[in-house]
C-alpha cells in the first residue's frame, strides 16, 4: 500500500474539486452527479485539515492517506475523460458515465461517513496512548534517580519555604511535563472536535424529530432535511389552529369523516348529512368560516381506489391547502415527496423507542442482539414499530428467540404478517398487476431484476405487448404503489423507443418473504435458484410455459425433462456467478415446438452451439454480458436454416464480439437488431442492405464503431436508427437518404460535425435526438422536411 501524508492528500482532493467544477461547466447531462461529487468533497477537505493540524503538518505518512490518494487520482482521470465529452479510450469502458461518477461518488461517501471518523479516533488513541508512555517514562525516571543526603536537605529547605507546594524535578522531567502538556493540547482539541461533530448531528436529528418522528433524517439528506424541517415549521406555524387532520384508511366513510371534522373544530352537535355531496357543502362551509387564517386538510392513509376523494375536498378557498399521505403515489398531483428507507441509525432509534421502556425496568438487550433485530427489519418503518412493540417489556428469552428466528421474521410475527397483507391487499383491485407481481419472485432475493427478462416472461405467460410497453407500465404501477424499487436507468434513454436494457427492479425484501411464506400455486412457471442441486429429477411439467434457471455456476448442464415441455414458450437461463458459465445440452431445445423466446445471461457460447440448433420457431434471442466471440467468429455457420423465423435479436454488454458475422445478413426474416454497450465493435457486415424487413437498427453505446456501411441505404423499411452514444462515429453514409421509411434518429453523443446532402430525401422523418451543437446542423435542413421535433441535449 502506498504511503501519502495528509498534506498530499488534501492538495490532490483540491485538485479534483477544481476538475469537477470546469466538468460541470462542460458537461450539463452530468451536473446533477458532478454537484453530488462537489458537496462530498467540500465535506471532505475541512476534516483532511483538522486531522492535518492535529498530526503536526509534515508529516508522517499514512495507509489511510495512500488509499484516498489512489482512489483521487482515478476519479480526477474519470472526471478528466467524462468532461471531454464522446472521446473514450479502449481502456475506459463504462456502460455509463453517470453510473462511474455515481460509484466514485459513494466511495468517496464511504470514506468519509467510515474511514475519517475511524481516522480521528484511532488519532486520539494513539495520542493518548503516547501520553500514558511518556507517563510510564517519567515515573521510571523518577526511581532511577537517587539524590545524596545533601541534596534531600537542600531539596527540604527549598520546598519549605515555598510552603511546600512547589516540587523540584530534574531538566528531563520538565521536558517531559512540557511534552505531556502539548499532546494533552492534542488531544483535548480532538475531544472537542468529536464533540463538536456529535452535537451538529444530535442538533440535526432534534430538530427532525419535531415533527412527530414523521421525517426521518438520511446521512445523504442532511442538509436538506434541515432546510425542509424549517420551511415545514415556518409553514406548519403559518397554519396556526387552522390544521385538520383526517385518517382515510382502505374504506372511508365521507359522511363520518366530516361528522369528525366538525367536533374536532368544536362544534357540539354535527348535523346529519342527507348524502356525500351534502356533507362536503357542509364541509366547504365550514372552512370559510375559519377565515382568514390559512387552511391546512391532511388526508392521512388514502388508498389508489380512492383518489377520487381528494377531487371532492378540493375547494376554491384562498390559502386553503391540502396534504396527503399515502403508501402509493398519485402521479397527477404535483410535489410528490418519496421517503427513503431509514439508515442505521435512524433505523435503532426508531426500533428502541418501541421496544425498550424508558425507565429501564424491563430487560435491556445487549448491542448485538439490537443489531441483528434491527438489520433484519431492513429499514422498514412498520416492521421496526411492530416487531418492537412485540417485544416491548418481554424477557430475555423472547428476545433471544425472535433472534434465532431472523430469517423468517415475517412468518414468526402474526401482526407484522397481517400489516404486510394489508400492503399487497391494495393489488386486490387490479388482478393483472398483481400476477405481475407474484411472478417477481421467480428471481433471486437482493437482486435487481432487468425488465428485458421481465418482458420476455409477460409476452409470454401475461399476454402482454411485445413492444414492452405493457410490462414497463405495469413496473411503473408496482412503483407507484410502493411494493418494488423501480430503476428506469438513464433519463436520456428514455426517449429511445423500445430501450429498456438500463431498467430494473427489486422486490422489497420483507414483502417478498410474505410472499414466500404464502402458498403460490402455479402450473405456468418453474424456477429454480443456484442451491438446486444438478441431478434434476425426471419432472412432468407438460403445462409449463416459462421456464427460468437461476445458475451460479462454471458448468451447466440444461436438465433433460425440459425436452418434454411440450407448451414451453420461453426459457431464460442467468447466471450470478462472477464469471460466464458454460451451458451445455443446448440441442435438446430443439424439440420445442412452441420455444419463441430465449435470454440468456452472463453465458459462454461454444462455437458448435449455434449452428448444431435447429429452432424454426423461435422468434427472439436475448444475450446479455455473454462470451459470444467464439461463436461468431465461426463464418460457416449457416444460421438462416437453424433460426428460419427469428424476429428479433439483442445483444448487450457482450464485449467479446469484435464485429457483426456475415451471416448475420442471412437472417432475411429480422425486424430488430439491437446491439448497446458492446465496447470492441468496430465493424458492421458490408452486406447489411440484405437486411430488407428490419425496422429497427440499434447501435447504443458502441464506442468502437467508426462508421455505418454505406449498404445501410437499403433498409428500405427501417422505421427507427439509434446510434446514440457511438462516440467515434464522425459523419453519417452519404447515401443515408435512401433510408425513406425512417421516422426516428437517436444520434445524441455521436461526433458529427456536418450532415451529408442526402438527408434532404428522409420524407418521413419525424424525430430527431442529437447533441446541441447537432441541433443547428439539422435546423438548416429543416423547412426541407417533415421533422416534427429536433430535441438537443448539451454534452
């Protein structure tokens, strides 16, 4: 490990904020992630610069310092090649700028929310530690020195004329008195500053709590729950005695809610109100009455179903305001706030006040058993309330039971089970979103699952859309109502048709233990994790419509029972090992007469494996970080007689494949071809015009590929062209213009300088996606053409 001082360390750190700064200047589309970067490293240098002064400024070197040095100086070389915009050596192969700034960032994050408060204890240790040897020195000092009868008198005499409160100690001892009073110095400023650190954080978290616990304080939020805890406060204090507060639940009764809104406001005898409609005149009433003070409606708990409810409680009333809680969220009304997950800390403080008494008379676990309670709610506000209300005032021995049974926290606890039956009850209403959602299972537990593979499962097993759309909007309602993390990858991308390689998603973990402790019958999916053990039993599954192998494994062999699923429709095979596994038995696919779809992750193809394939009736092949090279590579591969229907084809992060085979060109049936985030193409088959029922041609994020060949021009029905991100291509075919079906060009990131003379023939181009600099280029073609919209993003 490399040894750095401080010192050093905080000039590089200077560095890299001043790069981060001009890189911001540079590079809009990042400055979100480059402002984050910027905050973490304003938090940084200030604490670089105590620990500086406390160590004394030379000085010694340090492994902690080297570590923040190697990890500043690649971050200053990312920050360097993001802000040069499209230019991407071979060595720098991100599958996104944004998601390397993002992890260097929470490293950066890491280092100071761990290593630099573990830094300044260690300091004050050692520096105590050097106090208590120099203690040991002075007293060893003290018994090696033997002084004479003479000096004993003259030592008594001195110290009795001054009334013997002044003791005489040698020239070492004084140097050693003087030493010890400096590291005391030392260390009494460390004191202070940890005090200091721990009174800003306390200040912070009080402040938070004044809202009844409702806002949770994040380590990443801070500043910014602070400045909300004040501006809620200030309005919270605008609203005086004018501030109504109604639960809705699941089953709201209008008329009863208003009855309560009138006793609450202190009117004795609410009137009886004859339908819902007489009841919110009465409603509108009398808030007018409560003028002129503002209003303030919290509607508390309001179920999707009764989103309605809010529409009837809205009135024409100056300063009259209304806010809703909710598990869901209601996308047409603006300001939506979306709580985290608590941290750590926020998590036990939540946890304690439920489950341990404040006056100390009940058992009172020890750290450990706290911890693992706590990280088994993970993070979950209701499960840390119930399981601590569980356990409130309860023995030792309950809580060394719930302990051992951890892993299944959910099953073991009837009321934290019935809350989380109560959150999946909001599914009730939409059946079709509900099997979507108990199909999530099917993936293993913490990891996020691609909706490439989601899609494939639903066209399949839901009849849903082949296009995505219907499965990306079903995610987007999971999201919506709280019940999965939803990932749409880059913002720009979104605009893509059809591009949802960067989307994912993942199940909360203690709804899917729910999940798991239910029965779930179904006769259409099988799945199975890496734990299954290879020996497959000879299985009857002839209903069986999809099939999904979660592998973690070198060697895979396809079990032999699957040839006799005679229904199978979709089979996806990932793989969460660290390195491609090799699957074998691929043949016996070959009598699946209804196989449309195959995905594949994270698998290596030998070069045997496709040419040996005979699957007519497979209509799309997904490979996802596969090792394809091999495989394509094989020019004799006569791939037009083994997949004589295939539709679509899409290929990601493959990064072993160089360049497009020919008989790729042979797939004369192919409506799709999509091809992002493989790094080392460079090359497209001169032979691609063949081609001449493809729609759409997608080449994202290939930043090898210098050119398209100019046979493009004969895709006489391709619709849409992505080359997005394909930083080294520099100029468009001349003949682009024959391109006469195209309506759709995604080109954004691309190093065009000029347009050739062609582009004047797209008739029907409607769309235009490119940089800003891009965006003038086309403004000069057009009054020329049909282009409905030319949208340009800064680089």
């Amino acid at each position: 490990m490399e040894m750095v001082t401080g010192f050093v360390a905080e000039k590089v750190l200077e560095e890299l904020l001043k790069s981060v700064k001009e890189a911001m200047k540079k590079k809009k589309r990042l400055e979100t992630t480059l402002k984050s970067m910027e905050s973490t490293l304003n938090s940084i240098i200030p604490v670089l610069e105590s620990i500086k002064e406390l160590t004394g400024k030379s000085d010694r070197e340090d492994e902690d310092m080297g570590r923040l040095w190697k990890q500043i100086k690649e971050g200053q070389e990312l920050v360097r090649k993001c802000s040069k915009g499209n230019c991407f050596s071979a060595c720098f192969k991100p599958s996104d700028c944004t998601e390397e700034l993002r992890d260097f960032d929470n490293s950066l994050k890491r280092f100071y929310d761990f290593i630099l408060p573990l830094k300044g204890t260690k300091i004050l240790m050692d520096t105590r530690e050097n106090v208590n040897e120099i203690m040991r020195t002075a007293k060893n000092i003290d018994e090696r020195v033997r002084i004479t009868g003479d000096e004993v008198k003259e030592i008594k005499d001195m110290a009795k004329n001054m009334n013997e409160k002044v003791e005489v100690t040698s020239d070492e001892a004084k140097g050693i008195h003087k030493a010890v009073s400096y590291i005391k110095d030392k260390a009494n400023a460390i004191d202070e500053m940890v005090d200091a650190t721990r009174f800003d954080v306390k200040n912070i978290k009080d402040k938070a709590k004044g809202i009844d616990e409702v806002v949770r304080v994040t380590s990443d939020d801070v500043r910014v729950m602070h400045e909300a805890v004040i501006d809620i406060k200030n309005k919270a204090r605008k609203f005086k005695d004018n501030i109504f507060f109604v639960t809705v639940s699941k089953k709201p009764n209008l008329k009863v809610i208003v009855q309560n809104l009138f006793l609450r406001k202190g009117v004795p005898h609410a009137p009886e109100f004859q339908s819902d409609d007489d009841a919110v005149n009465h409603l509108e009433q009398l808030l007018k009455l409560t003028r002129p003070n503002p209003i303030l409606l919290v509607l508390d708990d309001v179920w999707p179903e009764f989103e309605s409810l809010i529409d009837k409680l809205e009135f024409q009333i100056p300063d009259y305001k209304i806010l809703v809680t909710s598990t869901c969220v209601f996308p047409r009304f603006p300001s939506t706030c979306r709580l985290k997950r608590l941290n750590e800390v926020d998590a036990k403080d939540l946890f304690t006040s439920s489950a341990i008494l404040p006056d100390q008379s009940s058992y009172n676990p020890d750290k450990s058993i706290l911890d693992k309670i706590v990280e088994a709610c993970k993070g979950n506000p209701l499960a840390l309330t119930v399981v601590g209300r569980s356990l409130c005032g309860k023995p030792k021995v309950i809580w060394e039971n719930t302990v051992m049974k951890l892993s299944t926290i959910v099953q073991s606890n009837p009321t934290l089970r019935d809350c989380l039956h109560q959150s999946l009850e909001v599914l009730d209403n939409n059946l079709k979103v509900k099997e979507c959602y108990m199909d999530l299972i099917s993936f293993p537990e913490g990891h996020w699952i691609p909706a490439t593979a989601l899609i494939d499962m639903w066209v399949e097993l839901r009849d849903l859309d082949e296009s995505g759309v219907d499965s990306v909007a079903r995610l987007h309602d999971l999201d919506a109502l709280s019940l999965v993390n939803y990932d749409g990858g880059r913002k720009d991308a979104s605009e893509i048709d059809g591009y949802y390689n960067d989307h994912c998603v993942m199940q909360h973990d203690l709804l899917r233990q729910h999940l798991e402790s239910a029965i779930f019958n179904s006769s259409q999916i099988i799945f199975t994790d890496e734990t299954f053990v290879l020996d497959w039993p000879n299985l009857q599954a002839p209903e069986v419509e999809v099939l999904i192998l979660n592998i973690r494994t070198k060697n895979y062999v396809l079990p032999a029972f699957v040839k006799k699923m005679d229904k199978l429709k979709a089979i996806l095979i990932t793989n969460y090992g660290f390195v491609p596994a090799e699957v074998s038995n691929f043949p016996l696919l070959c009598s699946l007469i209804n196989l449309k779809r195959i995905r594949l992750e994270k698998v290596s193809l030998p070069s045997l494996s496709l040419c040996s394939l005979e699957l007519g009736k497979v209509q799309k092949i997904s490979l996802v970080m596969c090792n394809i090279g091999q495989a394509f590579s094989n020019s004799r591969i006569q791939i037009s007689s083994s997949f004589s229907n295939l539709l679509e084809i899409s290929i990601h992060r493959c990064i072993d494949m160089k360049n497009l085979p020919d008989w790729f060109c042979d797939l004369v049936h192919l409506k799709k071809l999509s091809i992002s985030s493989c790094w080392d193409l460079s090359e497209l088959p001169k032979e691609i015009g063949k081609l001449e029922n493809l729609e759409l041609l997608r080449l994202h994020f290939c930043i090898q590929l210098a050119e398209l060949p100019e046979g493009i021009e004969k895709l006489s029905k391709l619709s849409v062209l992505d080359i997005s991100d394909c930083s080294n291509i520099r100029h468009l075919p001349e003949k682009i213009g024959g391109l006469h079906n195209l309506r759709k060009l995604f080109m954004n990131g691309c190093s065009i300088s000029e347009l050739p003379s062609s582009v004047v023939s797209l008739k029907r181009l409607e769309t235009v996606m490119c940089d800003e600099e891009v965006t003038i280029l086309w403004k000069s073609f057009a009054q020329r053409l049909p282009i409905q919209r030319i949208r340009g993003q800064i680089p």
